[in-house]
C-alpha cells in the first residue's frame, strides 16, 4: 500500500504527474483505490451521491497530504455522468491516465422475484454507467498518451455465485467489454483491465457475508457428503474429507 506521503512507495513506484478518476470512491474497495492512487502521486478526482460523505472523505485525504477532488454525481443517470466527465476535463486539462470503473450495486433475490425497475437499476448502475464512461473518457484517455481503464468487476461474473443473476451479467459483461477495449483502443494507447475480487467486507456486502460463508461452508459439506454416498465413491471406504 502506499504510504501517507503523497508520491512516496516502499516499492519505490510512484504515478506522480498522472491523472485519475476513480467512481463511487467514499466507501470500500473505490475508498482504497482513491488512497493507493493519491498516495502514490497521482492527482485524483472521484465521486459519490452523498455529498456530506465525499465531503468528509475529502477533508481526510486533504490532512493526509493528498490531491484529490471530488462530485456529487449519481452514475446511472446519462446527464450526470456526462457532467462529471466535464468537471474532468476541465480540472485536468482535457488528459486522463487512469479511469477506475467502480460504482456498482447489487439487489440479493431470487431470479423470478425481480421486478423490471430492479433490472434496470444494476443494468445502468454496473453496466451502462461504466461503458459510457469510457465513451466520454476516450478522448481524455488518448490526449494522455498513455490510458488506463480499470473495472471492477467480480468472481461473480465468472463463476455462478448465488449472489443474484442480473449482478452476475452485468459483470460478466464487464469482463467482455475489458478485452474489446482492449484490442479497439489499444491503437490509442490506452490499456484495459478487469479486476474481479471475491468477498470483500466492504458496506455492500457486510449484512450478507456472515450468511454467505455458512451457506458456502454448508454446500460443500453437503456436496462431500453426497460424493461419499453415491455410486461413484464406491472405493471410498474411511476416508477423511478436510474441508479447506
Ligand atoms: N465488496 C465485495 O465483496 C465485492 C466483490 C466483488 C466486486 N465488488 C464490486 O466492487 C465495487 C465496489 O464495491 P464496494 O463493496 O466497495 O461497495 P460499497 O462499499 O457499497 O461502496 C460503493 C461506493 O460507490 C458509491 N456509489 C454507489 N452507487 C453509486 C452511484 N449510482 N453513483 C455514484 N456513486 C455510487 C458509494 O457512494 P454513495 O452510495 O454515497 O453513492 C460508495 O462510495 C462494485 O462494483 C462491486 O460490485 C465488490
């Protein structure tokens, strides 16, 4: 991680003279990402919906030394992504080095028990607020001459999680969309990569992850227990299972 004084690492890296913008930067893994930028140099700039929290976020990172701006603006909705990306331009001069693709939310139900504003909601949220961004950061990101997006995707859109099937797409799609900018802008210098964590105890999945880990430690309990009794574990006879 870097350290508290802005532009210094232990590893020695430094981003000082770059530019980033990171979404959704005053909670969890986006909060950490705007203190490892800003720690290592780079001007950032985020935003969130809750101004009282970018405020406060915005006063700490100041005491620490660090050059980070911030807007409200809510990223699923077109016209406040489009305003935010002009506050960008303008404080950066028109060049962006490092577009961080956040912001994302998620609702935990049953498939046939989402209603079509729910859809809607993670679609513009996860999905479409993060492909358009790159469209409005394109021409920022290639005046740069060296470009970098960033999304933050999940293990959820490789693997079927149980934590809903609509969260799932959206950053499965994110995945797919890495690897097309990647090979269209690549022309433009600018790099695309997903970063797809697993839990995180961050404040979208805090009330859900104790549950979550029962629930996963019991499947595969249950499923051991199953390989043990059935046909195909015949020559199975006193084995100890561990679970890892
Ligand atoms: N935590 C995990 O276990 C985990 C695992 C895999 C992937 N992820 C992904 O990592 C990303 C960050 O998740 P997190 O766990 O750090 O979430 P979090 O703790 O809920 O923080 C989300 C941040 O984004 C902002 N935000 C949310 N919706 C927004 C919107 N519509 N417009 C602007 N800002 C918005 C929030 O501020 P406001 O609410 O004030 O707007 C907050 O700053 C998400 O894309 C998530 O899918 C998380």
């Amino acid at each position: 991680m870097a350290e508290g004084n802005a532009g210094f690492s232990s590893s020695g890296w430094s981003l000082r003279g770059t530019t980033a913008l990171v979404t959704g930067g005053t909670r969890g893994i986006g909060y950490a990402v705007v203190e490892e930028l800003a720690g290592l140099g780079a001007t950032v700039h985020t935003c969130s919906r809750n101004e009282a929290e970018l405020d406060k976020c915005l006063r700490e990172w100041h005491a620490k030394g660090f050059a980070v701006t911030g807007s409200v603006c809510d990223g699923s909705d077109r016209a406040q992504r489009e305003q935010l990306m002009e506050k960008v331009s303008s404080i950066f001069n028109g060049k962006l080095n490092i577009l961080i693709n956040n912001v994302g939310t998620n609702i935990r139900k049953p498939t046939v028990d989402f209603t079509a504003a729910e859809y809607s909601t993670i679609m513009t949220t996860n999905l479409e607020s993060a492909y358009h961004l790159c469209q409005l950061a394109h021409p920022l990101l290639k005046a740069s001459g060296a470009g970098s997006i960033v999304f933050v995707s999940s293990v959820a859109g490789v693997v079927s999680l149980g934590t809903g099937s609509i969260y799932a797409a959206t950053k499965a799609a994110m995945n797919q969309l890495t690897k097309n900018f990647a090979c269209e802008w690549a022309k433009d210098n600018i790099r695309s990569n997903s970063v797809a964590p697993w839990y995180i105890k961050t404040s979208l999945v805090e009330h859900v992850i104790s549950f979550i880990l029962l629930m996963l430690f019991l499947e595969y309990f249950i499923f051991l227990a199953m390989l043990i009794y059935s046909e195909k574990c015949v020559d199975i006879w006193h084995e100890t299972l561990v679970l890892h």
